[in-house]
C-alpha cells in the first residue's frame, strides 16, 4: 500500500530551506526513495508549510527515515525552522485524477 507523509513546518527562512531541500534531492538522485513530493504554502498562517510526499509503501518510508544521511538532512531543515516539525503518517487508500 502507498503512504503519504506530510511534514508540517513554520520557518521565516523558507528560501535557504528549499535550497538544502534542492542540495538533498540532487544528492540522492538515483537512490531516493519517495516516488513524489510537493511543497506548500499555507494561506491562513504566515510562514507555515507543508511537504508532502509519497513513498511506495510505509516500510520504504521507515527505510528512508533511518537512513543517516536522512537523519542529518532532518536536523539540518530543523535548524531553519521556528519550532519543530509536525508529522502526519498516512495509508493512500484512494487516489483519483480529474482533468475536465
């Protein structure tokens, strides 16, 4: 079954985020282990974002975040926000595409 994660974050320093968010995706070309992700932007809460991405299942998930190199991109990130990250793990039951 897929899984979904979203990282709910706050930072002021969104711009030096999405640039250590560019450095992890280009180092860990052809050995990532999410299938897709996308960034964004509350409208109701200044400086509150989320990340959410898509891992093939929830083992690969687990396997991905105990990865060293993962751990240390994380308290990277966590040094460029305004308090911790909130985490929500999610089994994709559904998935539907609509282009009317």
């Amino acid at each position: 079954m897929r899984f979904v994660q979203i990282i709910e974050y706050k930072t002021s320093r969104i711009d030096e985020f999405n640039a250590l968010l560019d450095g992890w995706v280009e180092k860990n070309a052809g050995h990532r282990l999410a299938t897709r992700a996308f960034q964004a932007r509350d409208r109701d809460q200044e400086n509150v974002y989320l990340n959410i991405v898509e891992f093939p299942s929830y083992e690969k998930a687990m396997e991905n975040s105990g990865r060293p190199e993962t751990a240390e991109f994380a308290t990277q990130l966590a040094a460029l926000c305004d308090g911790p990250p909130v985490f929500r793990n999610l089994d994709l039951l559904d998935e539907r595409t609509f282009q009317d």
